[in-house]
C-alpha cells in the first residue's frame, strides 16, 4: 500500500472577500507534504460539507474574516453532520476573539488558530492530530 | 446483472452514494486492496460512461473549459463526474489542489461530482488511480467523466491513453505553432480545441492546427483509428462554442462505436492487467525474494549491473527460492 496522506479542505465561508491568509496556510499545509484542496472565496456550508464529502478530505480548516463565525461555523459543522461525515477533523482561524474561540471549541471545534500564530504551528498540530487518528484506524476497521 | 449487497460499499456506491463515491476514490489513491475487493461485486456495471481526458499546458483554460463543458452536458441532463489532476511536489509530496475554483457553478449542482487527485509521482501510480477513480464513478451511475491533467508528460499520456476521447486544449499568445507541434500534443489529440478564441492569435493558432493535422504529422493515435482530429475554437470563459465541442465529442464517440469500441477498451483492460500483475510480481519477487540482498552483495562485489540483473533473473525463472 502507498503512503497514506492527509487531505486537507481550506475553506472560506461567507461574504468574505479576505483571503491572503487561507492561501498563505494552504501553501503551508502543501509545504507540509499535505493534499490541500482550496475552494476560493464566498463558499456556504452547504458546499463547503459537499466539497469535503468528495473530496473524502481529513481535515476542514475553515478561514473567516468578517465576524460571522458564530453563525457560518455551527452550520458548516451541522452539513458536514448531515454527510455524515462530522467525524473529520474541524478547525479554522480569523479574527476571533477569545470568548467565541472558546464556545466553538466547546461546540465540535477542535481547535481555533488566532492572529500571529506560526504557520508551522498549525502544520505540526495536525499532523499530530492526524497520526494519531491514522493510528486507531490501524486497527482493522469497518466502512465508515 | 448479479445482486449487490445494498448494505455494502459497493452496494451504495452501485446506488449513487457519493461518500461511498468518495471513500473508493481515495482508496484507490492509496493502493488500498479494499478497492478492489468493493469493485468486484458490481463490475459488470463498468463499461457505461464516456470518459473523455482534457489536457494542454498550464493557463490553456482546462478547468474553466471542463467547468464549461460540465455545464452543457448537464443541461442534457447527463450525470457528471470530474476528476481533476494536479501536480504534487516531488520535494515536500504536498500538493495545492485548486481546480475546484473554476468549477464552482457546478460544485451545488446534485448531478456534477467533482474530485481532485494529486499526481504523488509513483511509476503508473497515477495512471492506476485514475482509471479506478473512472471505474467507481462508472459504477455510481455516471454518465460522462471529464478528467483534467496538466502538461504533456509520461505520466499524462498513461491516464490520457486510457479515457475515449482526448481532448487537447491550446490557446493563443503561448507560442508560435511550433509549439503546438512539439511531440506528444498532437499524437494524443482526437479532438483539438483552440480556446480564449477571443484574443490575437487565435485564428492563426487554429490555422497552424488545421496545417499539421492535414499534413498528418505524426498523428499516431488518431491516424490509427482512421479519425481526423477536428479543431475547435470556443471561449470557455465567455461560454463560445461549447456546443461544437460537445459535438465533436460525440462524433468521435460515434466514429468509435462504429469502428470497434470495445476491441479498443478490452486492449486498455490487457494493458492494465499487465501492469497490475508485472508490479504484483515485482513487488513479491523483490521484497521477500531476498533479491535485493543478493544485487547488492553482487554489485560490492565488482559486477556490472546488467549482469547481476540477468543472473537474478535466471535464478527467478529456474524456479530457485530466490
């Protein structure tokens, strides 16, 4: 069997025009040796979750700008729960401040980036995530 | 057709299920042996979907052309599936896959399922995985599948010869015609398609085409089927002409009915078979064989490599527990 890698959506959710940062990480990410799929701008949850179910992706990073996560974020998580696919890993990062990071964490978020986080930051925390998801799976496992 | 378990993957994936879709796709990508074993019980249904390859230089207008063509075939109603190749890098193995940006009116539409696949760079890897992507979208009940690759190369022209019909996208302002002449573009072409036909050039680019085809410079696969690729001129971007592709499309596709379609697919199905079995072989051959312990032991040695080879060969063919 190949080696296995991790597949990685970045997403932009919303009327958000900003998008300078999610590049920046998906180039990382790449970097990083991960398949990163980007959708470009203004994307709803419904495509967002649709573009992760086909692309059969581990991680949704989304990226968000304009203050509208509380909203866009809890609906991308419920798309992605309605494909039944909830299970991937979800994270993202913006303009977020502290209280909201938290509740979104609380709400199926693993884990929230903020301004002035070192990119590598971000790669090392999933590739940390992801082996050891890939590692439980190890174990024979059934069809999702 | 015999009985699939609905409960299964393949059962769900016969019924259209698109994470079914999605998961065999990515166990493809993987040499996952579940693919296979999914496959099997639903493979008389493979053989239905018209699977046509776009490829062309960088900035040609590919994916904006299969974004295009997608949207004509499904105002036919026909179900639609894109797989879209991009580069990984060979130094990192990551790849930036970003197709689906210029796909994105097709991307909330139920009918159009869009995958992008990274090259990963292995020997007939590619090839290999996209040929099984192609398989499990023909068994979700597909009806045309668009796969996109970049770049004339080895490992393009192994997943373009095993689609129906090739089609070659160039535009203008990308070189002179030479360019267009370089080997491999034509060879593979069964439909040439001039896009951005709205700019400078265009007219002449398309006139250079019409030149070479005439002159039927080495247009191996085409001259082989008796086909002359024909030349279309669009604006993929603009939507121009998207119909005269289609419709080339579909008179290469009647041409090949015509002229012993599955003859031509049954050689694809040997060449696979080949291929699946030699790098079976090898793989068992060399990593419990102990070969690779006896080459280099023959090599520190002093001897030539063709030498060593031929010897462990030998002892492979004399049945020696190698």
């Amino acid at each position: 069997m190949n080696e296995r890698k991790i597949r990685v959506l970045v997403a932009k959710p919303g009327l958000d025009g900003h998008d300078r940062g999610a590049k920046t990480v998906a180039a990382v990410l790449r970097d990083h040796g991960m398949e990163v799929i980007y959708t470009g701008l203004h994307q709803t949850p419904e495509m967002i979750a649709e573009a992760a179910l086909q692309e059969d992706v581990d991680v949704v990073g989304l990226s968000i700008l304009s203050g509208a996560h509380m909203t866009l974020f809890p609906r991308v998580r419920a798309e992605l729960e309605k494909r039944g696919i909830g299970n991937v890993l979800l994270t993202g990062g913006g303009i977020i401040p502290a209280e909201d990071m938290q509740a979104l964490e609380q709400g199926g978020f693993a884990k929230l980036f903020g301004p002035g986080t070192p990119t590598d930051a971000i790669a090392t925390w999933i590739r940390q995530q992801m082996e050891k998801r890939f590692a439980a799976e190890a174990a024979p496992r059934g069809t999702r | 057709m015999p009985v699939v378990d609905p409960s299964s993957l393949s059962g769900r994936l016969v019924a259209g299920d698109r994470g079914a879709l999605a998961r065999l796709i990515s166990w493809a990508e993987n040499g996952d042996p579940r693919f296979a074993a999914e496959l099997a019980p639903a493979w008389s249904r493979v053989g239905r979907a018209w699977r046509s390859g776009v490829t062309g230089p960088p900035g040609a207008g590919k994916s904006t052309l299969v974004n295009a063509l997608a949207g004509r075939l499904r105002a036919t109603d026909k179900r639609v599936g894109i797989l879209a190749v991009d580069p990984t890098s060979p130094f990192t193995g990551g790849a930036l896959l970003g197709d689906r940006i210029r796909m994105e009116e097709r991307s909330s539409d139920p009918g159009v399922f869009i995958r992008s696949m990274a090259s990963r760079g292995s020997h007939g890897g590619l090839a290999r995985a996209a040929i099984d992507a192609c398989d499990a979208m023909d068994v979700a009940g597909i009806d045309e599948i668009l796969l996109e690759t970049v770049g004339v190369g080895q490992a393009e022209f192994d997943v373009m010869s095993a689609v129906d019909t090739v089609i070659v996208t160039l535009c203008p302002g990308a070189g002179d015609g030479v360019q267009a002449m370089k080997a491999g573009i034509l060879e593979v072409a069964d439909v040439l398609v001039v896009n951005k036909c709205d700019i400078a050039g265009a007219d002449r680019l398309a006139t250079d085409l019409e030149d070479a085809v005439a002159a039927r410079l080495s247009i191996a696969r085409a001259a082989k089927q008796g086909w002359q690729p024909p030349i279309v001129s669009l604006s993929a971007a603009l939507g121009n002409n998207i119909e005269g592709l289609v419709e080339a499309i579909g008179r290469h596709r009647a041409h090949l009915e015509r002229s012993g379609l599955d003859q031509l697919r049954r050689a694809r199905r040997v060449e696979q078979v080949r291929r699946v079995m030699l790098e079976h072989l090898g793989e068992r051959l060399w990593g419990a064989g102990g070969l690779r312990e006896l080459a280099e032991r023959a090599l520190a040695a002093g001897d030539p490599p063709y030498d060593v080879a031929e010897r462990l060969a030998a002892r492979v063919l004399r049945g020696a527990n190698p």
